[in-house]
C-alpha cells in the first residue's frame, strides 16, 4: 500500500463512521411539557404515550419521548 493510502485509511478508522444498516438511523424525538409537578400530571403523559402506541410509536423502540416538567 502506499502511504497515503495508509494514513487515509488510518484517519478515517480514527474519525470516520461506517453506517452500519439501521444502527445509524436516530429515532425521532417528541417534546411534551407540562406545567406542574411530575407527580400530580404523570396521568397525561402516560395517557399521550398510549395515544402515540396505538398509532405504532413505541417510546424508547422507534421515538424517544423527552419529558419536561415546569
């Protein structure tokens, strides 16, 4: 091989990725916010997870929920 060949293959072993099928695929992410505490409100956000389940969405398998309490 010749060097330059070498030190490419070497920077992209170091600093590259190879998609590797599906892996790489991020799941989309859904924002709920809600006013008041966690522990007063969980009822709409595990009343919203199970609307999003029935049309297919699975939290944590093919969306990631982020949850923010205020």
């Amino acid at each position: 091989m010749r060097r330059s060949t070498v030190l490419l293959l070497g920077a992209f072993c170091l600093f590259g990725r190879v998609p590797a099928g599906d892996a790489d695929v991020k799941a989309p992410r859904v924002g709920f916010i809600e006013a008041g505490s966690q522990q007063a409100n969980q009822i709409f956000l595990d009343s919203f997870r199970d609307g999003l389940r029935t049309l297919g969405w699975i939290d944590g398998n093919n969306i990631v929920i982020l949850d923010r309490w205020a």
